[in-house]
C-alpha cells in the first residue's frame, strides 16, 4: 500500500502517462498538505516486500558493518523515509530487500534481478535527498551452508561491504580526484 508521500513524490518525479488533466481541488490540496509537512507519523514506516527474509539479511550486514569497526545505525528516519539500515556519517543508506523485493528475468535461464518496484522507488527517493544507496541481495550474500558463520564466509562478507562502501565513497569524490583502482580489488 502506498502512503500519500509516495504518491505525491510519484506525482512530482514519475508523473503517469496517463495523468494529463489536472487533479480536482480537494486531492490537490491533501496532496499539497503532505508535500509540505511530509509523511503522517502512521504512515512513516512503510513495510517491504518479504520483510521477515530482509530483517535477518539486515541482521548479517549490520554484523559485518559493525565487525568492519563501522556504527550502523537500524531504523532510522531521515525526512519522513525509514532507512532499514544506515551509515548517517557517510550519508549511505544500506538496502536489503529479500527475494520478495526483487524481481528476476526469468525469459532466458539465470535472467538478471531488478528491484521491486516500491524498493526503486525508496532508492530514488534517497538518492533525491543526497544519500548513497547500496543494495544488497540475498542471493548475492554469502553465507555459511549451515547458516551463519565460518570463518571463509565472514572474510568474503566484510569483502563484499568493502567493495560496496568503497564504491560509495568513491562517489562522493570530484571525478577528476577519482582513484580507478579501486574496483579491481
């Protein structure tokens, strides 16, 4: 279900095709109300597709952040847009949809994943306010064939994190300072 703030940031960066006319005084006036004051408290903590699956993926990358030395910070709010899991000082949000959150091309075998729709739009949202979005999927995570741990699969998840965070760091710098080594890791 989507909240009025969603609609309205629809409205104001993804206008549908079919949305020519202009909307009637009284849906305008709500939709100006909320552009102004952002969301209602009720409706700042959207749920996500598959959130049971995306709270225990938040879980694994939180623990990898923290063994990293990094603070990550769960549940934050940040202008009315709940950040599952963030990084505040750097300005990166850390998405982990579960399976439920993405889609998979399933026309040719082992097709490419895009995210859900609702999971695209929280991004873009992010991006809009100056925050580096990093996803991690699932299926893309390592983990230990009875769960968590092992020693190999820790090492290759904090190397993971590495890659990503470093990629989002590397975005904030000036594309003349840039170093291009840094993904041949």
């Amino acid at each position: 279900m989507l909240a009025l703030a969603d609609v309205a940031w629809l409205l104001k960066h993804r206008p549908p095709s079919w949305l020519q006319q202009a909307l009637p005084p009284h849906r305008e006036a709500v939709l100006e109300l909320v552009r102004q004051h952002g969301r209602p408290p009720a409706a700042r903590k959207v749920a996500s597709p598959g959130k049971g699956q995306a709270e225990d993926l938040e879980c694994s990358v939180s623990a990898a952040l923290e063994r990293l030395g990094s603070r990550p910070q769960r549940g934050l709010v940040h202008d009315g847009i709940h950040l599952p899991l963030a990084l505040p000082e750097l300005r990166v949000a850390i998405l982990c949809p579960s399976m439920g959150g993405c889609i998979q091309d399933l026309s040719t075998e082992g097709g490419p994943y895009c995210l859900h729709p609702l999971v695209q739009m929280r991004k873009e949202q992010l991006q809009l306010q100056g925050w580096q979005v990093e996803v991690v999927l699932k299926h893309q995570w390592p983990l230990h064939p009875e769960g968590e741990g092992g020693e190999e699969t820790l090492r290759q998840q904090e190397l993971q994190l590495r890659r990503k965070l470093a990629g989002a760091l590397q975005a904030r710098v000036p594309q003349r300072r840039r170093r291009h080594d840094l993904h041949a890791m």
